[in-house]
C-alpha cells in the first residue's frame, strides 16, 4: 500500500461506523425496482451534508459530480461510479438487528452494501479534492434486478463526458478480504421471454376436435433445449431456461392457452441473436404443426457483462497494492447471472468488480444471492470503499 492509498484507507476505517449504519438503514428499509423513492431522497441528503449537487434520473435514481482540485498533468480526465440500489420482492428469514421493516421485501443481493459504499467514497473523495484532478460522476442506478435503470442513465448522457467507468458487487462466493477483477466476460447477456400458445377448447374424450395449448407448450419446453445442446457448440456458454408454465382451466378439458415464460443467457452478442430467432422458429413451427399458433414478446432485460481489459488492468493494480496479489481474483468461470452495469462498459470503457462478503463464521453470509437468509460481512464496506476511492484517484492522477 503506498502513501497516498494509506492516508486514504486510514480515513475510511475512521468512516467506517458511518458506512455500516447507513447500509444497516438501507438494508431496514428495501425498496424494490423502480419503487426506490426513499432510498433516494436518503441518498440525497446524504449527498447534500457533503455539498454535492445531484439530480434525480429515471424516477429514482441519483446522479452528482465532483471536480477534483489538483492541477492536471496532461488532458483532465473523468470517472463515472455507480452503485445499484434496488432491493428484491424476497421475505427476510434470518433474523438480525437489521432485519428488513417491510414485509415481503429485503435486500438479498447486496444492494444495500453497494449503495453505502458509493456515499461513503463520495464521503471521503469530497474531503480529499486536492488529491486529484478531473471529475468524479456519481450515479446511484434504480432497477437493475430487472434491467431497467442503467439504460435511462446512459442513454440520458450523464456519464459520456467519463473515460472509464467503474462499480462493485458483493460476491457472498469469495471470501471476505478478496476482490474479483477479472478481464473479458463476467455477466451473461439476459432475455426475458413470454410465449403464448393458442389452441381449441373441446372435451378431453374428443381431442380430434380440439388443439391442445398445453400440449404444444410442453413440446416448445421439450425442443428449446436441442437449441442448446443441438443447435449450439458444446464450447459456448448458452442457457434457455423456462421457469413458469401455466395452460388450461379444468382437468377434462384440451387447453385452449398456455402461456410460458423464460430466459435466454449467453456472452456472445451474436449467438445471442441467433438462438433468439431459432426460438422464435421453433415455438412458431411447433405450433403450426399441431395445429395451432404462438406469439413470442421479449424484453433485452442487459448485455453481457464484459470487462475493459485495459480498464481492468488499472484496478488490478490499485487492489493488488490495497490488498495483496493473494487476495486478488484475475480469473474464475464466469456467471449466466446478469448485471446491466454491462450498458454502462458497452458505452464508455470500464471494469466492475466482485467484492468478498462471505465468512465461513457467518453461514448467511455464504448463502446465494436472492437467498431469504442473505447477508454479507461487513468488513466488505471498507474494502468496497476502498476500491471506488483508491482506483478513482489514482486513475484521474495517471497513476495506474
């Protein structure tokens, strides 16, 4: 750890009891996607003890900027950060001082911790504007558990004036004290999808008579999984899963309807497009053959997540020197799990990184995400902090 990273960290530890309560706050009091209104009126006072402008973008979420002091050696640069904040429709079952307030709602991702860690960057960064030069964006995003808030700050500008752009993510499968940056593909693409199939209602003692929804239906399930292991090299990573099925209205009846929802996950763009119209064929085809019809509606919930090599580099050598080559992670299998903080690397060049949230001494803290059991160590914030703080500085001052 050099000089300048010491003097940082050893401010965040004194700001660490801050950081914990305001995650504990977050964590008491979820908000689900696009819902995320007190969350960030509370990140907006926050924000205003600093003295950092902000404003509000796609309903719920926060962005601010902060200029640096120090004079620039070279062209001025600029950061953008971004933090999630959504929480999930997921009843907390383990019980903690924290636990969630409101019924049938919790963070069980660690959104909570994300969105603490940014404040308490802003926090620190605020204080130290004369560390460094350029411009520190801030964006604190609504709906990424379903797709939905990266895009409006995007596609809205609010970070195009950014030369890199940088996020965290609890990771409750990596030991508390490490990081994951690794280059290349992180997140999987995601596709959200809705068949609906359309038959003929008759007695089930005359099928003849009728066009059976439930049975077409149960076919497209069947086949789509030949577009993966037939229609796809056994080298690529594809996934099409279909986790909600619903047909008919009564036992003695041929369904007339059936209706299936899925997902698509792959890191190619262009197999992405590929195995998206094969289905489309296929559930069309299927039913025509039997007799019937089927309408298919997508909704591109993110692109696959794929670290900036270069981008990725840089923070590699700003953890490596916080917190040692050991406890640094620049390879492991990537996740069909997906992450729309890939809009943001899709538009200006960036790495996001997998924070360690998991003690063997806290089982809930090693439970998957989007468990009811969630939590993290809390030693993450500091480390989470750390890495918004120490990479931002030492990338606006050419140092990495």
């Amino acid at each position: 750890m050099n000089e300048l990273e010491a003097g940082l960290v050893r401010q965040i530890r004194e700001d660490q009891a801050y950081v914990t309560a305001l995650r504990r706050h977050f964590h008491q009091h979820p908000e689900i996607a696009r819902e995320e209104f007190e969350t960030a009126a509370r990140i907006e006072r926050e924000l205003d003890a600093i003295g950092l402008k902000h404003c509000r973008v796609a309903g719920t979420g926060v962005v601010a900027e902060l200029e640096g002091t120090k004079p620039a050696d070279g062209p001025a640069r600029c950061i953008a950060l971004r933090a999630d904040i959504d929480a999930l429709p997921v009843s907390q079952e383990n019980d903690v001082p924290y636990r969630s307030l409101i019924p049938g709602k919790m963070h069980a991702c660690g959104h909570d911790a994300h969105n603490a860690a940014l404040i308490g960057a802003a926090r620190i960064l605020a204080k130290n504007r004369d560390l460094f030069s350029g411009k520190v964006i801030y964006t604190w995003q609504p709906g990424e558990e379903v797709g939905y808030g990266a895009r409006p700050i995007v596609d809205g500008g609010y970070i195009d004036p950014a030369d890199r752009t940088f996020g965290v993510h609890m990771a409750s499968n990596v030991s508390v004290g490490s990081v994951v940056l690794m280059p290349g593909p992180n997140n999987a693409s995601v596709d959200w999808f809705r068949i609906r199939v359309h038959g003929l209602g008759a007695h089930v003692s005359v099928p003849q008579k009728g066009v059976d929804a439930a049975y077409i239906a149960s076919q497209i399930v069947v086949s789509a999984q030949a577009l993966v292991t037939r229609r796809t090299s056994p080298m690529e990573n594809v996934l099409i899963g279909i986790g909600k099925i619903r047909a008919g209205t009564a036992y003695n009846v041929v369904a007339q309807e059936a209706e299936l929802e899925g997902t698509i996950r792959v890191f190619s763009p262009e197999i992405r497009r590929s195995v998206k119209a094969q289905l489309e064929v296929l559930a069309k085809q299927t039913a025509e053959l039997f007799g019937g019809t089927a309408e298919l509606e997508w909704n591109d919930n993110t692109s696959a997540l794929i670290n900036d090599p270069k981008a990725t580099s840089e923070a590699q050598k700003t953890a490596v020197s916080l917190f040692g080559s050991e406890h640094v992670i620049t390879a492991r299998q990537p996740d069909l799990g997906g992450d729309d903080f890939a809009e943001y690397i899709l538009r200006i060049p960036g790495a996001y990184a997998y924070v360690g949230s998991g003690n063997p001494e806290n089982p809930d803290t090693l439970v998957a995400h989007h468990n009811s059991h969630f939590d993290i160590d809390e030693e993450a914030l500091p480390v989470a902090v750390a890495l918004y703080t120490c990479y931002s500085v030492e990338y606006l001052n050419r140092l990495v």
